[in-house]
C-alpha cells in the first residue's frame, strides 16, 4: 500500500515539475539564455467574427461565443 502511495506521489511530481522544465528551455546554440519566441497568430482572433451593433457594442457573430459581448477590434 505504501509503494503504491508512494509511486503515485513520484508521478504526481514529475508530471507537476515537467512544464517548469519546459519554460527554461529558450537558450541559443552556446547555451546562453534567450528571450523565448511567443507565436501571436494563436492570439489573434478573427477580425470577421467581431460585428458592432446598432447600439454601439460589439458582439461576436459565428461561433461557439455567437451573441456573447468582447472588445471592439
């Protein structure tokens, strides 16, 4: 009983330590550390999908947000 507690608590660790590991990873060729690349096509939402009403406030028009309020592009 005790091993298995104790397994579970070894894996628990490494799954909780593995994206700190991955965080630290941006270094150049000669091992210095270098501001890590941020992809900025995964944070911009579509332009089409954003519609301004009559009253002035922006609304999302296709999708699983459709009707929900957002900010205006």
């Amino acid at each position: 009983m005790i091993r298995k507690m104790f397994a579970i608590v070894a894996v628990a660790g490494m799954l909780a330590a593995t994206p700190s590991l991955a965080a630290g990873s941006c270094r150049d060729a000669h091992g210095k550390f270098i501001k890590c690349p941020t992809s900025t096509t995964a944070k911009k939402a579509p332009s089409s999908a954003v519609t301004k009403g009559k009253d002035g406030k922006c609304r999302f028009s296709s999708g699983p947000k459709k009707g929900q309020f957002t900010k205006c592009p």
